[in-house]
C-alpha cells in the first residue's frame, strides 16, 4: 500500500540540533495514520543513524541532505530532492533552522506543501506559509521553539518536551560488558567538535589537567573518552603520559552512535561543551558538566535539568550567532574557565548534587573580547 506523506521536516544541522529535534519528530509520529508517513532530512547518516531507533520503522522515511563543496552539483541535488518531495504531495512542511536565503526561499516554494513553518526573513517571508520567531527575550530553548512550529503546523502543543532515546537491552548488555568494573565510576569526557564549532571547545591542555585531578582524586574513578576519527591525536595528547593505570582509560573513536549512546549512559557524568556529546549525554539522560562560554547555554546547551554550566563570565558572552557562527576568532574565552572550576562541577554532580539553575543570559552584539 503506497502511503500518503503527511509532514517533512528539514533538520539539516549537525547532531546536535537533530537531537534536540527530537521531541518535534516524535509529535509528529503520533499524529500520523495507517496510511500516512513523514520524511525527515538530515545533515548526514551521522544523524539519522542515532534517530533511525525501531518505535520510528515504519512511519518515518530518512532522507540525506549533505551539502556539497561543488556548487553547482549541490544546487543541482537539492533541486531534484525538491522535486521529489513537491511529488510526495506532503501537507506540513517544518523547517525551524533554515537560513535566509532566496536559494532556500525557493526550494520551499518547489516542495509545495500546504502548509509551511519556518523561521521569518527577508526571503523566507515570502516562502513560508507562516513565520516563527525563535523568542531568545524569553529565553525560549532550541527545544521548545522547535515545539512552538510544530504548533504553528496545526500539530498538539508538548507539554514536557523529552529529548531522551531509548536504549535497546541488547545495547545497554554491550556497553555494560565493555564498561564493566566493579565499584568503578566512569566519566565520560568529549573534547571534540566539528571543524565549524571548533571555536565551542574547551581546550585540550585543559582537559588533560582535569583527567589528572580526577584520577588523583579517587582510584575508583576511570575515564571514558569519545570522538570521531578526525579527533584521535585530540584524545591520544589528552590521555598521552598520564601517570595512572592506562586500564583505567577507554577511548571509542566513530563507531555505532546507538552503542556509544548506551556507554553514555553507563557513565556517571559527561564533560563536553555544547557541541553534539553534549547533547547526545542529554539524549542518554547522564548528567553533563558543560564549559560553555560563547554559546548561550538558556537557548541551546543540552535540554537537561542535570546540565551543570560552567562559565569564565565574560561580558561580550554568549556571542554565538549567524555572524559569529565560527567565533570572533580574537580570543579563545572557553581558555579562562579553569580545570579546577570543571573539577569542582564533576564532584558535586557524582555526589548526586543536583546542578543550580541554568543562566538566562541574553545573546550579545559583541564582536571582541570583554572581560
């Protein structure tokens, strides 16, 4: 039986935003019929390996939208990805991210959906049937202005959005065979980040000092770090030399995001900035230390109550936005929040201390340092 396509959503960001979409995809599962499906658009397989969890077989339909460095070959895979869609005749189309662009503009105006949610601009205003303004005044999270389109769409309001993925007993026996030592504590740390977010991350020199405070300060704790292939020379410097046991450290590099989702949870804590670890930790429902300087942790740190941030306190911070989406590239401010600050955050959250409320901060125009 060919199914009707009901909604497409477009999440074409990094992990990060696609977990935090979570909720959203989840709504919109439920609203769907026998005969009806969605298709979401994802940045890469990276995201739609994690997302693509058995509760979703059967109703949701991944899509790839990797961009390409050519430009002509990109326009020309986006225009017949277009085309496919416009001919799935889709009702609802949600696409809270999309930047402000005429190309953009009128690849939503190809697909043609009924009904089209997005965020406002010069040329998307245009292109949209209705416009949505993320609310940073209000301090409105990434999490809940996703939900807040859905809405718009016609779609029922979530009342506590969940960004946790569930685990499958065959995974969680995986990790707990690989993790397994008694009365150990593991600490999980994620030092990495795209090439595009590497301005986010806390620095290597820093995370090496706090991996010597941790295993100085009790035998029982052990680390376990994560990071793609690309972020190995990261991880081996951070660990390289350490004067302890190097049983007591774990290094996973790329594999299986649903197994690493899993030793996420296994851990009793995660340090990484707000970079797709971060979230993915949220996802597992671990509590995550979060060094968090340039973005703004109200409006899109990991969507945890257990998310304790740690800050350097810097006056033109946060400062991540579309003009800075690489950093001032001036100062490295995630430099001035202090190994032993991240240290104190790990003991309290380990010892069960619930994490003080996260910061509302309002964004800066700030294009320099400010101390």
């Amino acid at each position: 039986m060919i199914k009707k396509t009901k909604i497409v959503i477009l999440s074409h960001q990094g992990l990060g935003d696609s977990l935090m979409m979570v909720p959203l995809i989840r709504n919109c599962r439920e609203i769907l019929k026998e005969n009806e499906q969605m298709v979401v658009m994802m940045k890469s397989n990276i995201e739609i390996s994690i997302l693509n969890y058995e509760s979703f077989n059967g109703k949701i339909i991944f899509m790839k939208a990797e961009r390409d460095k050519k430009i002509f070959k990109y326009f020309t895979k986006f225009f017949f990805m277009a085309l496919r869609l416009r001919l799935m005749k889709p009702d609802i189309l949600i696409a809270p991210l999309l930047v402000d662009r005429l190309s953009n503009a009128l690849w939503i105006m190809l697909i043609g959906a009924e009904i089209s949610v997005g965020p406002p601009g010069k040329w998307l205003k245009w292109a949209f049937t209705a416009c949505v303004e993320w609310n940073k005044d209000f301090y409105e999270h990434e999490v809940e202005y996703f939900n807040k389109c859905g809405t718009v769409a016609g779609l029922p309001l979530i009342q506590n959005p969940d960004v946790t993925l569930p685990i499958t007993k065959e995974y969680k026996e995986k990790a707990s065979l690989i993790l397994k030592q008694e009365n150990k504590t593991w600490i999980a740390l994620g030092p990495g980040s795209g090439a595009a977010e590497a301005h986010k991350r806390w620095p290597k020199e820093h995370y090496r000092s706090l991996v010597q405070l941790l295993v100085t300060f009790s035998s029982n704790i052990n680390i376990a770090l994560f990071g793609s292939s690309h972020e190995k020379e990261l991880i081996d410097y951070i660990i390289k030399d350490i004067q302890y046991d190097h049983s007591r450290f774990k290094v996973f590099i790329d594999g299986d995001l649903k197994l690493v989702l899993a030793l996420v949870a296994q851990c009793r804590c995660m340090v990484a900035s707000t970079v797709g670890l971060g979230h993915l930790a949220a996802a597992a429902a671990t509590p995550i230390v979060v060094p968090c300087e340039p973005t703004n942790p109200c409006e899109s740190g990991p969507y945890s109550k257990h998310a304790w941030i740690v800050r350097a306190g810097f006056k033109c911070a946060p400062c991540y936005r579309q003009e800075l989406r690489f950093g001032c590239g001036k100062m490295d401010c995630m430099s001035f929040i202090t190994p032993q600050q991240v240290f104190e955050a790990v003991c309290e959250t380990i010892a069960g201390v619930m994490p003080p409320p996260v910061p509302s901060l309002k964004t800066t125009n700030a294009f320099g340092p400010s101390i």
